[in-house]
C-alpha cells in the first residue's frame, strides 16, 4: 500500500468514525468500525489478537504491556481488518507475536508486508500526520528539541519511539 493511500485510509477511517482529534480514542475507533476491544493476559511474545466471524470482530490485547503499547497493538489490530480481512470469508484470525515500527523497507514476504502495511495504518491512525503538523504549528514546537517530541508524544498517548518513527516516516525528522 502505498504511503499515500496509507495517509488517506487513515484520515477517511479517522473522519468517518468522528475520531479525528488529538489524542485519538483508539478503542471508540475500533468499535465504531464493529470491534471490540478486550485487555487479556496473551503471554510474554503475543501483543495482540483480531478474530473477525460474521462481520464482526474481536481485538485483544495484551494486558500486561503499557498503555502506549496496548493503544498501537490496537492500532495495529484496526489496520488488519481494514486491510486484510476478506469480507465473505469466515472465521479469519490474526495473531501478533511481536508489534514494532518497521522502516518501509523491511520486507519481502506476503505475510510480513501485511504486518509492515498494518504497521504503517496502525501509526497513521493513532498518528494522524495532518493533525502531528497541527499541533507542530499550535504549540510551536522544536522537533530537535528531545523535550518538544516527547510532549507531542503524550498529546497523542504515544510513546517516544512511536512519535519518533512517526516523524521520520512524516519527513519531519532527519
């Protein structure tokens, strides 16, 4: 999916849902779009499970991770099932061992661009980037400025890592 189409999905899915605010309400996304949500114990190497049956979903997450964590898990999980669930098939499962900010070239195989696709949609929901220049312009921010990043970070609930792959996929960063 190309970085394009990826920002327009996001900021449709955003728009259409009423969520498009800072930060954004990641769960009340996921259930206007027919998911639920659900903190569950998955062990130490599961982030998060989507299981989609009759056009609707289910999304658990992993109880144990921090906040910042569990919003992208969830995140993540949206991206699957607007990118890859095939609607007239049924039941469908996605299991994510491991959720992390991938650069744009780190993949080959259909299965890990699927997770490098839900990956950039998961950011570009939870990151919209219309609205990170926003609040860029509102708050006046330094991005070379560690400080500023990390306050943008907590405006979105996201952690410093996220925000900073987010920038540097933006162009934002160098």
């Amino acid at each position: 999916m190309s970085k394009q189409n990826t920002e327009e999905l996001a900021e449709q899915s955003l728009r259409n849902s009423g969520m498009y605010r800072v930060p954004v309400a990641i769960e009340v996304l996921a259930n206007k779009l027919n998911l639920t949500t659900q903190a569950a114990e998955l062990g130490d190497n599961v982030s998060g499970v989507l299981v989609v049956e009759n056009g609707r979903g289910a999304i658990a997450y992993n109880s144990d991770h921090a906040v910042v964590r569990q919003r992208f898990t969830i995140a993540h999980e949206i991206a699957h099932y607007l990118l890859h669930v095939e609607k007239n098939r049924e039941p469908q499962l996605f299991i994510d061992k491991y959720v992390a900010f991938r650069s744009d070239t780190d993949s080959s195989s259909g299965s890990e661009q699927d997770e490098v696709d839900a990956n950039k949609l998961g950011a570009a929901l939870l990151i919209p980037g219309t609205l990170v220049l926003e609040q860029i312009k509102k708050h006046q921010l330094d991005l070379d400025d560690d400080e500023d990043v990390t306050l943008l970070a907590k405006q979105f609930q996201v952690s410093v890592i996220a925000m900073t792959h987010r920038l540097t996929n933006l162009r934002l960063l160098r």
